[in-house]
C-alpha cells in the first residue's frame, strides 16, 4: 500500500486538521511527521472545538494508530497537557498513540533560547511562536540534540545537563540569564510521564504496515511556503514542510507515496512577519478576518489575510507534486458581492509573471487580480455538491483551470457535516 500525503499549500492555518478527520476513518494509521508545538490543528464535531498541537488528527478513531514520527520535535510539557485535555473529553490517546524514540525532544532552555535570539533580531523578528522549535532543529542538525530514546537511557540527566549548559553560554552571550525556574521540575515530571508510553521504532512499525496491506495518511503541519528551502525565507519554520518531508520525517522510501491531498483556503492567510503578495490593510481584510475567526489557534495571534494567491497556489502544487485539492474555509467569502484571485505578479521591472521570485519583498510585487461573482449563499447550510450556488461552482471550475489539479473536498463550514466531496473534475 501507500503513504497518502495531506499538506498546507500556504502559509499554515488551512484546515488540515479538519481534512484529516474527514478521511482518517479510511486509514489505519495516522502520521505525524514534521514541526512541533507551534502546529495548532483545530477540529470541529458535534458542536465541539477540537484543537491538537503535536497529537496526531486521527486521535479521536480509537480503530486508528496514531504515530508521532522522527521528524517531530516535541515538547514534553505540552504533550503530556495535551493527553489530560483528550483524557477529560473522554479519549484515552495512550492505547492508539505511538512516539517515535528518534523524535527530538524541546527542553525548556530550548525555549529560552527561542526568546533571547527573536529578540536579538530587533525589527527584523521572524515572528517566532517562541515554543523553542528552531533551536531544537538547530540543535538536531548540530549533532548535539536530544531523542525520545534518550529518556530510556541510564545516562539520560548527564546528557541533559551537558546540553543545558550548553544553552546556558549561548544565552549569556546574549547577556541574559537561564533561569529555568519551575519549567524544569514540570519537565521531568512530563518525561516520566512519557516513559509510560508506547515509544517505538516507528519507520519499522510504518514500513511493516505498508508491507501488511495497511493504510498510512502523513500529516503535515505549518504550510509549504513556510518550507525552511522553499518558503519565503527567512520568514519560514525550521523543518521540510513538503511531501518529501513525509519520507525524511517517518523514514518511507518517495516510491511509496499515493495520493497527495493539497489543503488551501479560498483566501488567503499568514500570521508573523514575512511577505504577503495579496495582503489587505483595509476594512476588506478585517472583514475576513473576523469572518473566518482568523486568530492562531496555539497562539491567539490575529491572522493577516488577503485574497487568494495562484502563482503560490501553483508553486506548492508543483514542489509536492498535488494530486487533489481542498478548499476551506469558503463559506467566509459569502457576504462578498466580488471575490477577487491573484493569478499573476508584476514586477518591478515590470515583467508579468505566475512564477515565484527568489526573493519575494511585497514592495516589489504587484498582484494583478482577475474578479469574480460572488455567491452570497449561506453555504454552512448546504450538505450536497448538488446544492451549491452556480457562482460557487464558478469559482472553483476558475481555480481549477488555473491549478490544473481537481478540487475534490470543498469545506463550507467548520462542522464534520459541511464537508463536501465532489468527483474529480477533468482539467482541459
């Protein structure tokens, strides 16, 4: 069998959550393979706000396995805070929950040093969610981080301590302390928390179901644009963000990827610093914004929105090799008599183009907009394609054309039961 592949096409945010909840009944195993507690997937059933941080999105299937694969780095705190929450709803996630002993491990110090070096930026801030992910990628690509495995070793407070201190000098470079106060006693609590768990080799457990007929979906967090190669950098994450993330970050070879579900919104949004072509400073944007409740689900942060992006659209399409799109989130664009879709730039030499530039600075781009009908139908109303406005079904044969890709899940409310699939449509 194959790894189908479920990824952001933005900057993060899309819905995956949502999308994985949708299909994850048709999988036996749900993966997690990249990022860390700055990932906030929000589902939404039975009247409920679901939102998961680091727990796989299959966690609510109890006929599910829920893996959280090497390329996660993973905040013990957090996680063990995330299990209690899932335990007071009634989901005991420790029988279908399965952690990778290669996933790396965030240490409060971590997220220390995630303040101190976003502050030493001034205004040229990342825009960081100072969880400590990037220091504990930078650490995992030093060669001096620190495993889930290492947690079951006999030397594990030598190793500790050898890398806090570590910490420690880099900090006071900084000219600032490392003051680990009570997160260091919570720490340790969490891990001998996580000793109790099912700690596993998971690409073996991953490849042996593959061998065994099984069904895998790999979760992606963040967004491809926020791919640490590939995404408007330096404004990105610090993990592979795309398909080829799946392989690196649960250990599967690329000839066992299958379908490749691409997730986007019908607008567009980004939280932080960094380029945003469509970008709307005006009352447009703040009526999406509240529209579509554009706050970070780990971070509160309000969302900066705009209008759809093609030439992005397409570029993530192309690095993940897309085989089936999904719009979110469409019922936000309802109250509008015209939806206007970026598909091409202008450029300071003023070259038109759908290509991404090297080095995107939003002064130096010009989005140029085609406009559509809106459709000004409640759509969270509506339970079959066959109900859809004409408009609605306009713009998404007009996304299509230009994607050359199916959309082949259309999300019309936060709801499981708005959620609708259409056959895939052939692409002229």
């Amino acid at each position: 069998m194959a790894v189908d592949i479920l990824i952001g096409l933005q900057w993060g945010d899309e819905g995956k959550g949502k999308i994985v909840d949708v299909l994850a009944p048709t999988y036996d195993i749900v993966a997690r393979f990249q990022g860390g507690p700055n990932a906030g997937h929000t589902l939404e059933f039975e009247g409920t706000k679901h939102v998961l941080h680091q727990i796989p999105s299959g966690i609510f299937h109890a006929h599910i396995q829920n893996v959280i694969g090497n390329g996660v780095v993973l905040d013990p705190i957090v996680f063990r805070t995330e299990m209690q929450k899932l335990q007071d709803r009634g989901v005991d996630a420790t029988q279908n929950l399965f952690i990778s002993k290669k996933a790396s491990l965030i240490l409060p110090s971590h997220k220390i040093l995630d303040r101190v070096s976003e502050e030493a930026l001034g205004s040229g801030k990342i825009g960081s969610t100072l969880k400590g992910i990037g220091p504990t990628y930078q650490d995992k690509i030093g060669r001096v981080g620190m495993r889930i495995g290492d947690i079951l070793a006999d030397d594990f407070q030598d190793r500790y301590n050898k890398l806090v201190e570590r910490h420690r000098k880099t900090v006071e470079f900084y000219g600032q302390s490392l003051d680990l106060g009570e997160q260091e006693q919570a720490f340790f609590e969490a891990v001998d928390y996580l000793r109790t768990l099912k700690l596993v080799d998971s690409e073996y457990m991953i490849n042996e179901a593959l061998k065994n007929g099984k069904r895998v979906l790999a979760e992606g967090a963040q967004g491809s644009l926020l791919d640490v190669d590939f995404g408007t950098y330096p404004f990105v994450t610090s993990s592979t963000t795309l398909v080829a993330g799946a392989c690196t970050g649960l250990g599967v070879a690329p000839r066992h990827i299958g379908e490749v579900y691409g997730i986007f919104k019908a607008y567009c949004t980004r939280v932080g610093s960094g380029p945003f072509p469509t970008e709307l400073l005006d009352e447009v944007g703040d009526q999406i914004r509240k529209a579509g409740n554009e706050f970070g689900s780990t971070t509160g942060r309000p969302r900066r929105c705009g209008w759809v992006d093609l030439p992005s659209l397409k570029y993530s399409i192309m690095l993940n090799g897309v085989t089936q799109l999904n719009m979110m989130k469409a019922d936000v664009l309802t109250e509008f008599d015209t939806i206007k879709v970026c598909t091409h730039y202008k450029l300071v030499s003023g070259e038109i183009t759908d290509q991404l530039p090297h080095s995107i600075d939003t002064g130096d781009i010009e989005p140029i907009y085609e406009e559509l009908p809106g459709w000004k139908v409640e759509l969270n109303q509506i339970e079959s394609v066959d109900a859809l406005p004409e408009a609605f079904n306009n713009y998404m044969s007009f996304l299509e054309e230009h994607l050359q890709v199916p959309i082949t899940i259309a999300s019309v409310g936060p709801d499981r039961k708005s959620t609708l699939r259409r056959e895939r449509a052939r692409i002229s």
